[in-house]
C-alpha cells in the first residue's frame, strides 16, 4: 500500500523528518522559503497531513483547495494560526504541541521580566556605543524583582510556572487574574491570590500576561489598562501579538507611564511597531520564549507524533476539534 503524503511547511530538525519519512511520503520546506498563501495551497494540494509552525495560516480559502487534508499538526501551544470553525467544517483535525514547553516559557517570561526591570539590554547598547567614562550613583538604576508584587494576567501551565519562579526563587507576592479562579491546592502551591483585573493592574510592581490570543484578549492591556499602572511598573507579554496595544505601549514607554517592558510577541510580527523600535526602556526578543534545543525539539516531536498518531493509528495525542468533528458528524442527516 503507497504511503499517506504529508508536507512540513518550515525548515525542521532532520531527526523529525526522518521519523515522519518512515511512515510517510514527505515533503519538506528545508529551504524555508516564504510561501504565499497560494504556493502554500499549491504544496499541500494532494497532503493528507501537514506540520506547521504559529506562522503557518489554515484558513478556509487554503482548506477549499486541499481536498485530501485530514490533519493540521501545530508545532506550537497557541494557535491562533488555524481558523478552528473553518478546519471543523471542513472534516479537518488540528493539534497543538501543549505541556512539553511551559517550564522552559516561563523561564524565559522570568528573563525579560528581569532584563526590562533592571535595564539590562538599555545599559548594555549604552556600555556598548562606547559611552560609559564613569560611575554615578543612579546609572541605570531600575525596579527590584525580589520582595516586589508580581501580577500575572493569565494563569495557566505557564502563568503558573511564573508564579512559583517568582513567589519561591524571589520572594515576591503574586497576585494572578484568569478566566477562572484555580483550586485551593494550585494557588497555595503557587502561592498566588485571585484579584480583578484592575486590582492587578493598580496594586503590581510587575505585570506578566500570558494569556491565549482570542478575538477577547486583543488589547487585553491598552491605553486605559496602561494608566492604571504604576510608573515604577514593569510589562512582560510572553504570551500574544495583539493582547497588547503596541502602540499605546511604546507612547506609555516614551512619556515614562510606566518604566519598562519586555516583549516577546507582536502585533503583526515579524515587523515590529516602529515606535517600539525607537523607546530606549523596552526588550524586544524575536518570538524565542520556547527557544531552548530541547524544548523546541520536544514540540517538534510531539507535531510529529500526532501526525503519526491520527493517520496511522487513528489517536491524536493533543487534539483541538476532535469532538466538534465527532458531534458535526453525529448531526450529519
Ligand atoms: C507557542 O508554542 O505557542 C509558542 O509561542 C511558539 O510559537
């Protein structure tokens, strides 16, 4: 019997190619060359599957022009890149790479949070451009991290991870707004207190947002959110392009309304509001809070396990829609 075709839309790890050539008929992007969204229909036109990264769009233009489409395996826990409604109604399953990176994401929320405050990468262009001839008392003197109130907007795997790194490494006292309040035994192990978001936004020395994107969350953080916040605060998104208002943030940043941020997301990314670009106090990091090898190979693994699992043992591991194609298909007359 002639293997299922699949195509991985991005460069990827060789080890991941080679597990996935054994069961498949494999076409690859190791080029990486910057598709369209038509060269993209093009490549996926006679797949049964297809690995793709949170750049890659399925929407439903794309899904009417690969009829052989059965599943759109994420190599990423959000997926705001799969139009879930269209891929249901189309009988198309979509996956995400949850878990494997929430340890190495909250680290990495950890890392700006501390850059942004204590003015890492501001003082190091500065040392950098040859400008430090002496010391003085205030240079470069930011917001302590230890002791300080940390807000988490968003308290999943990863809102949660931040919370035990900060109330445990660093002592601080974190308060955490979410759709829903967590048991008694996660908030004591987190040792965290449910606020509003507004109490969060007045009472935190530190505001960390990992929240998913929805068309709920956009500008969750904007002008209004911005003026609620000390001008000692700190803002880290590690979380979504769009759940900030990038351009009401670099104005906060320039007029000094709050002191610093750390951005790992954009709206709109790869490019980047030009007025960020140009405020001294923020970090801006590329889309890499996941980007350690093991944890980036980890979620390769798991797009291409369930990859595996749906087309040739018929179990996804990490489904999204399975049981909205399961009732789609009950209620079919
Ligand atoms: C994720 O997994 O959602 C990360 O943001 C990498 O895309």
């Amino acid at each position: 019997m002639s293997k299922q075709r699949i195509l991985i839309a991005r460069a990827m790890f060789p080890e991941v190619i080679d597990k996935l050539a054994v069961h498949f008929e494999v076409e690859s992007n190791q080029e990486d060359a910057p598709w369209s969204q038509e060269e993209f229909a093009k490549h996926l036109a006679d797949k049964q599957g297809v690995f793709t990264t949170g750049s890659d769009r399925i929407d439903a233009a794309l899904l009417s022009a690969c009829p052989h489409l059965k599943i759109c395996a994420n190599m990423a826990v959000g997926y705001n890149n799969f139009d879930i409604a269209a891929m249901t109604a189309a009988g198309v399953l979509g996956t995400n790479a949850p878990g494997v990176l929430n340890e190495t994401t909250a680290d990495f929320g950890f890392a700006l949070l501390m850059a942004a405050a204590r003015r890492v990468s501001e003082s190091e262009h500065w040392l950098r451009a040859g400008q430090w001839d002496r010391w003085r008392y205030d240079l470069f003197a930011g917001t302590d991290i230890h002791g300080s109130t940390l807000g988490i907007i968003g308290m999943g795997r990863i809102g949660q991870g931040i919370a035990r790194r900060g109330a445990h490494g660093f002592g601080m006292q974190v308060i955490y707004h979410n759709r829903s309040q967590l048991d008694a035994a996660t908030e004591a192990e987190c040792k965290a207190r449910y606020v509003g978001k507004e109490e969060l936004l007045r009472s935190a020395d530190h505001v960390v947002l990992v929240v998913p994107y929805t068309p709920e969350s956009r500008h969750t953080i904007g002008a209004a959110e911005l003026a609620m916040m000390k001008p000692t605060a700190t803002l880290v998104n590690v979380a979504r392009g769009g759940i900030v208002d990038d351009a009401a943030l670099a104005a906060a940043l320039r007029e000094k309304r709050i002191a610093a941020a750390g951005l790992d997301v954009f709206e709109g990314e790869p490019s980047v509001h030009p007025d960020l670009l140009t405020v001294p106090n923020v970090v801006l990091t590329p889309h890499i809070a996941s980007a350690s090898n093991a944890t980036r190979l980890a979620m390769a693994n798991l797009a291409a396990d369930n990859l595996i699992g749906f087309l040739i043992h018929g179990k996804p591991l990490t489904p999204l829609n399975l049981e909205a194609m399961a009732s789609k298909t009950a209620s079919a007359p």
